[in-house]
C-alpha cells in the first residue's frame, strides 16, 4: 500500500495505517530535519513532532494537490526551518541580554554627572542674585513655600516677596541661559 492510500486511511483514524505510513517515512523525515537543524537530538525532537503532527492533521492532506510523501515532506521541512528559527531567536536574545548585562551603565553616570554639573550651575547662578532674592527663591523653590507663605517668614507685603521673586527668576533665568 502507498503512502497516499496509508495516509487516506490514517486521516480516517487507522492506526495500524499510520504505523505503516510512520514506518515509510520516518527515515526521509529524519534525514530532512537533521539537514536542516543539524542537530541530531533536536532533529529527533522534531521528527517526532512532525509525525504527531501527521497523526492529528492527516485529514488536511489533498492528494489532488500532490503526493502523501511531498505533503509530509513539506511539513517536516516548515517545522524543521521554524525550530531554527526559533534557535536562532533564542540565541539573539541571550546576547543582547549579556550584553545589556555587561555593559555599564553609561546613562546613570552621565545623568548624574549632569545633574551634578547642574546643581553646581544653579548654585553659582543663585550666589549672583541679592541676599534678599535668593531668600526668596530659597524659601519658596527649595523649601517649598508659597509666595504668601514666604511674605508672611520674612514679614513683608505680599507684593514685595513677588517683586523679588520675580527679579531674581528673571536673574536666574539669564545665568541658566548661559548653561544650556
């Protein structure tokens, strides 16, 4: 008996046909996997999946649309190019991990360095405004005051506090323009 006949009669659940159709092509099926995976254990793995897959979708053969062996064949090789694939993935992952793993944290230190260079910058932009406009930045952008809040410290109108508020962001503004 062929295999198309094996295979017609295994889509209609014949075991004993599949055990004969499994003895006529589990030797192409291995040879074709092992050419394409190489690796022997893997090769069987797939093998076996490729004749499992034959068991369950035996009813999917055609055979006007070519032979039982053609239409095997073909699974094993997409099955064979997919776990390859799947390998070569998996491998591609590892090493950008490891590498992602080795590499230093280039970003954490220049972000701190920046932010280090920053903070010096400011400091030095505040030390240039009067005494009384970087105690009123003081209060209200480090010590998280409001400007009534800050009038009501240092015992001074409202308007004042927002006057040198104003002077001195304007000052700081200026000096912090030359950082950037």
């Amino acid at each position: 008996m062929g295999a198309d006949e094996l295979l017609l009669r295994v889509a209609g659940g014949d075991q004993r046909a599949f055990e004969d159709l499994y003895t006529l092509v589990s030797g192409p099926v291995f040879g074709l996997v092992k050419r394409v995976v190489r690796d022997p254990a893997q090769s069987e793995e797939v093998a076996q999946e490729v004749l499992l897959e034959l068991w369950r979708s035996a009813g999917r053969f055609d055979p006007g649309r070519g032979s039982a062996l053609a239409w095997v064949l073909t699974l094993a090789h997409r099955r064979a190019v997919d776990r390859v694939r799947s390998a070569r993935a998996a491998v591609d992952r590892e090493q950008r991990e490891a590498l992602r793993a080795q590499a230093p944290a280039y970003d954490q230190v220049a972000e701190e360095v920046e932010a280090g260079l920053e903070r010096e910058w400011v400091r030095r932009c505040l030390n240039r405004l009067t005494a009384l406009q970087r105690q009123s930045v003081t209060l209200a952008y480090y010590d998280g005051y409001t400007y009534r809040e800050v009038a009501e410290r240092l015992s001074l109108p409202l308007g004042t506090v927002k006057t040198r508020m104003r002077d001195g962001l304007t000052r700081l503004r200026d000096c912090l323009g030359g950082a950037a």
